[in-house]
C-alpha cells in the first residue's frame, strides 16, 4: 500500500481499491469493506484529486456522478438493430419452439439452450471502446434509442473500464437495467417523506430514473445491469456460445445474472422454468418469466429470424398478474379508427404492483362470450406493459341486478350512428375523421407520437384543446400554428409554445418509413412501413402503385394492399399528403429496394482456408453487402478473416492491430448487420 505523501501511486492504489470493493459489493454480491472504509477511502481519493485535478480522469470513481442537467438527450442510431423477442406462455409453446428449432437445424439431437432469466427493466446498450465506457443508449424503437451515458455511468455495478488488459477495440454489450426490489421500497419510501409521487413499480422507476436529464438523480436511485446479449464486436473473438459470451462479460466485470444454466431440448427448458418459478419470489429483482436461447451462435445463425425476433429465442412468460374487483359500469371509447370499444370501469385494485380502475372488453362478442354484466365481480389481468383486461366473471359472485352491456346505436362523442359491419368483430363510428372528434384527436396523437412523427411537447392535453377549439383539424393544420394561437391555451408558457414550434419545425426532416406510419393507414404499422418505404424508395412511387406491385411487397397480403389503396385512392388523403409535403415535410428518398449497405466502405482481407466457405463465396458475400476484398494487409483494412494456415497476411493484421475475424464471425457480422 502506498504511502499517504507518494499522492500519485497513492491514488492509483485508491481507485483501484474502490473499484474492486465495489464490484464485490455490487456484482459478487460480497461485500468487502465496511461502507465507512469505503467512504473514507473514497474521501481520500477525491481530496488527493481536488488537490491535483490533472490527475482526474473519466475512469476514476469519484467521476460517475455529472454536472449540470442535460437539456434533452441526443439520439444515437443502434449499430446493429435491438430486437424483441417472441413470447410462449404454455408447455405446448416450449415443445413446438424447441420442434421448430430442432428441426430448422436439421439435427438428430436434443438442441442445447442458454437458460436465462427475463429481467423485468429496460434494454439498454452499453459501448464500450478499448475498454473504456463510452456510450450507453436505450433501445428506443429498436433501430435508435436515446443517450444515456452520464445516467448509466452513475450505475456503481458497471465498471467505467474493463477488467482486462487486452480489451477489444468496441464491443456493444447488451443488457437490462433494472432496479431491485429493496431499492425500490426504499426511494418510494424517500418519495412519500417529501411528499413526491410514488412510482407503481420497480420497472416504472427504473425507467423514470434512467431518463432523468439531471444525472445527479439517477445517482441516487440504485440502478443496476444484467448482460444478455452482444451488438456489434471488433477487435476480439465471438465465443462460440451463449453461456461462453456471458461468462467471458463476467470475467471482464459486466455483471452477469447467476441464475442461468445451459440445458438439453424442451425437458431441460421446462425443469429450468420451474426451478425458477419456484425461487421467483425470493430473488431480489422481479422478472416476468425466462427466456431460452440455442447456445451456439452458428446454430442461432442458422435459425436466423422472423420479422422483428429471432428464431433462437424464446421468452417463456409466467402467468399474468391477476386480481379479483367489481365492475361498476361499462362505457364505450372510440378510437382513432372509430373503433368502438367497451371498457369495463372497476373499483380500484391493485394488480401486479399497479393500480388498475380501467380494464378492456375489446368488442361486443367478448363481453357476450364472457358474459360480464355491470355489477359483476371478475378476475381482471394486466400481463407486462398490456393494457389490463377482464379475464373473466365470478358467476357465485353476481348480484341479482347486474346489468347487460347494450352496444349504443350512436357514437357518445359525435352522435352518428355505430355500425358494425357482418363479417367484423369490431363496431365502428360512422362519423369519420371530419366529424367525429374523437377519431379526429386519436388521427392526430398517433401522427405527432414518438414513434411517427415524433413531436415532442404536443401530448393528449394540448391536441384535445386544439382539436376542440377547431384550432386544428388535420395533421397539415399543426405546421399553421403560430405563436399566439399556441399561447392561448390552457397551460402554455410562451416557452413552452416556443418549444412545441420548434419541435414541429423539427419534425419536418424525418423519414419515408415514419411518415407513411404517421399518416395512420389501417392495417399499417411501424414494420409495414419501413417495408414500404424501402420498397418503393419514395412517396411518388408508393402513391402511383397498383395492386399487384403492392402485393409484390414482403409481409404485404389483399387486406393491407386493401387498405393502402383505398387510403391512397381518396382525394382528401392525396391532399393532405400534398399540403404536408407544402409545409416542408421531406425524407431522403432512395432507389426503389435499396438495402443499406453494411459493408460499404469497409475493405476485407482473406486468408488461410475457411471451414465451409470457398473464397468465391465469402467474397461474393462481402461484395454483396457493399464491401471490398483486397489481396494484402494495410492500415486501412477494415477486417482480415482468417482460416486454417493463415500465414504472414496474420501476422501483420495483428502488428496494425487489424479487425480479425475467423468464418463464424464474418458471418455473424453479416448476420447482425443485415
Ligand atoms: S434477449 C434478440 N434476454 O425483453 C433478443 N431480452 O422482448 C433480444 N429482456 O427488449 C433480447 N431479459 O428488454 C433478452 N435475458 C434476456 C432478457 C431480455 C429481459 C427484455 C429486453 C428486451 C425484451 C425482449
């Protein structure tokens, strides 16, 4: 141990000090010291560093918590796209996903999983550049999340630099951010004394403290990391397995979940789920089930994916959170497709940590099926993020005078009549977007949310008052708004006007996928989109397409094509499209099929013999996805893949300290990239 009066070796020894206590104390689970020694040491070190402030690094401990808030958090564009994954609820769902699996490998054998548990946080993405936190962003809609790497660095259990001293050059490490169970009885209870607002859950105050602008708040609030998965990875090997990547994380002081396990086809899948069922209530975090992946990555590649999940995964869900209430009335909400739905209104109750005084009927013949009647006590469910939902009546339970749910004739917002038509589940609002107010705000709020347009500051409030005060009748009025009309409603500093203009102004420059989304088509979602707009590369094209080159697109069947073409048939739709495009909306268009090259740019050196590929096919594969092969090492090659003999080519990728790749991982780069 250095001496007090040797400050430099001193503080050295110091940092390191704290950052091994902390780990102990965070990731082992073991503490080490007393927390009084730690805060002394910890004192030390930052009155050594007050005296010499040269010697403050970003690294050092006493660096996590930031200064002054953040005005808003920048966008950061994920490298590799963060995927959801599919869910099972049943025995039969793990058999079948384990079937398909076995079967998508061609294999005699029971399939080998990764077991691993389902952490009911946020996704988050952790980027980490010669082993140095760089960069940490949420998921947000799975291509771009939001930067929240001041936040992040305040997580004690996350190392600011790696555990190694042969880090790669950048590794995305993929995880959740949650907030354990004691922790959060604590700040609910810090937020009672002062009088705050209680959060609901521990994942409502995970999220509400990772977002925080002010870095000083998420600080106090004890989030922590689990790793489960990679992004993009260079400089440095991919194991070949699931449970190798997690140890490896382990080793490099990621924290990783203990409770996991590699196992052996649906059997093993199932034993874990009960295992874990069973301790579910004793572990210090919540989670909302487990999730299972094949173990090898060239079999998960092999498997590959289905829209928006992977083939290799598969999260197996604990039952929904259930609980027992009365309902006291049953009212009808009309959406923005004029939907009408039935909406059961509820004694209050608790369901999973929430309360819960709203619960979905979805339509007519649920509510029939299910036979709930004002007055009847039932089972509601709310299952995750899902809107809560009447699972079901309790028939000992119903009074005498319960009462029968009648669909209305009119619509309780416009007063036109309701319709359903024969082969729909679903009654509709005849009134349309033009009188229908209802239909009109929920148009509206889909075109200005995250998701679409984006338009920040323009919430539910805001649109209703617009909406009833006829400020605003389509989605082209909101780029009229001026400055006075906005500041005289309800609740609207000049300020805040002055910011919804500017997001307006911003949302100006977006992109062909999230305006084809905003314009809310039926049966047109977020993917549906983005298929669009990369087929057709621009609005022109989509708006002159006939049926037949509609349905040429992925994904696309008779009833989205249906849609599209009756949506973009109507004058009113080519002219409101026309009035935004006038307002200054505009996107980068692109060839018609354009797929973003990967590669492009990138330069690729082959070498030594691979284990399946010839050096046809991996070249062609590399120029397919944009990239360049070339015949010797530089300083500007981006990767040398190398095989079996590789020789002096080798060597002197190692010496530039060049990418090296072996075939596994060319391919998984092509894979994660694609
Ligand atoms: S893997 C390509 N593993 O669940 C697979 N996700 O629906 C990507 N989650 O957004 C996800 N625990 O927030 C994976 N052990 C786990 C997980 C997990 C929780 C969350 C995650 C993700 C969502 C997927």
């Amino acid at each position: 141990m250095p001496a007090a009066s040797d400050w430099q070796a001193r503080s050295a020894w110091l940092r390191a000090e704290l950052d091994r206590h902390a780990h102990a104390y965070y990731v082992l689970d073991n503490p080490s010291i007393p927390d009084a020694e730690y805060d002394a040491l910890f004192r030390e070190l930052q009155a050594i560093e007050a005296a010499h402030p040269e010697i403050i690094s970003p690294e050092s401990p006493t660096q996590r918590v930031g200064g002054a808030p953040l005005p808003q958090f920048a966008q950061i564009a994920h490298d590799v796209p963060m995927l959801s994954i599919n869910n099972g609820f049943s025995e039969e769902d793990i058999v079948a996903f384990d079937r398909r699996a076995q079967e998508g490998l061609h294999s005699e054998s029971a399939v080998e999983y990764a077991c691993e548990l389902k952490f009911d946080g946020l996704a988050i993405n952790l980027r980490y550049e010669n082993g140095v936190l760089t960069q940490a962003a949420t998921r947000g809609d799975g291509s771009t999340g939001e930067d929240v790497t001041l936040n992040i660095r305040t997580v004690r259990s996350l190392p600011l630099k790696l555990h190694t001293t042969t880090p790669p050059a950048l590794i995305d490490i993929r995880g959740e951010v949650l907030m354990f169970k004691a922790d959060f009885a604590r700040l609910n209870q810090r937020q009672r004394d002062a009088g705050q607002k209680e959060f609901a859950n521990p994942r409502n105050a995970a999220a509400g403290s990772l977002r925080q602008l002010d870095s000083r708040i998420t600080a106090q609030r004890s989030l922590r990391f689990f790793a489960y998965g990679i992004g993009k990875l260079d400089g440095a090997a991919m194991p070949a397995t699931h449970a190798a990547l997690l140890d490896w994380y382990g080793k490099l002081g990621i924290p990783v979940c203990a409770e996991r396990t590699v196992s052996q086809g649906a059997p093993g899948l199932l034993d874990f789920y009960a295992s874990i069922a069973a301790k579910r209530i004793d572990l210090p975090y919540e989670i909302d089930g487990v999730v299972y992946k094949v173990n090898q990555f060239d079999q998960q590649r092999i498997l590959g994916f289905v829209s928006r999940a992977p083939r290799f995964a598969l999260a197996h869900k604990f039952p929904a959170e259930e609980a027992i209430t009365v309902v006291q009335d049953i009212t009808v909400q009309v959406g923005r497709t004029g939907a009408i739905t039935p909406v059961a209104r509820l004694a209050p109750v608790s369901v999973g940590g929430v309360t819960v005084t709203n619960a979905t009927l979805h339509n007519e013949d649920e509510v029939r099926r299910k036979d709930i009647r004002v007055g009847d006590t039932v089972i509601v469910r709310r299952a995750g993020d899902v809107i809560p939902e009447v699972v079901a009546n309790v028939p000992e339970r119903r009074p005498a005078d319960a009462q029968e749910f009648l669909m209305p004739a009119h619509c309780p917002v416009c007063g036109s009549s309701i319709v359903r038509l024969e082969e729909e589940a679903i009654a509709r609002c005849s009134g349309g977007w033009i009188k229908c107010a209802a239909q009109r705000k929920g148009g509206l709020l889909h075109f200005v949310s995250r998701r679409a347009m984006d338009i920040e500051g323009l919430g539910e409030q805001l649109v209703e008052q617009l909406v009833d005060r006829h400020v605003i009748t389509t989605p082209a009025d909101f780029y009229k708004l001026g400055l006075t009309a906005l500041s005289e409603l309800e609740r609207m500093a000049q300020k805040s006007a002055q910011n919804v203009l500017d997001a307006l102004e911003k949302s100006k420059s977006t992109t062909l996928a999230r305006f084809i989304y905003a314009l809310g088509i039926r049966h047109v979602g977020e993917s549906t989109a983005k298929e669009l707009a990369r087929h057709f590369g621009s609005l022109d094209a989509l708006m002159e397409a006939n049926e037949e080159q509609i349905l040429a697109v992925n994904d696309i069947g008779p009833v989205v094509a249906h849609s599209l073409l009756g949506f973009l048939g109507d004058p009113l739709n080519r002219e409101l499209i026309a009035q935004l495009r006038a307002a200054g909306l505009h996107w980068q268009e692109s060839e018609p099929g354009h797929k973003p090259q990967a590669f492009a740019g990138k330069t690729f050196v082959l070498t030594g013999t691979l284990p399946k590929l010839k050096r046809e096919e991996a070249t062609e594969m590399i120029e397919a996805a944009g990239g360049k092969v070339a015949g010797s090492v530089s300083k500007k090659t981006s990767y040398v893949v190398a095989g079996e003999d590789a020789g002096s080519k080798l060597v002197k990728a190692q010496e530039l300290g060049v990418t090296i790749l072996d075939e596994a991982g060319l391919l998984n780069l092509l894979e994660s990239q694609a």
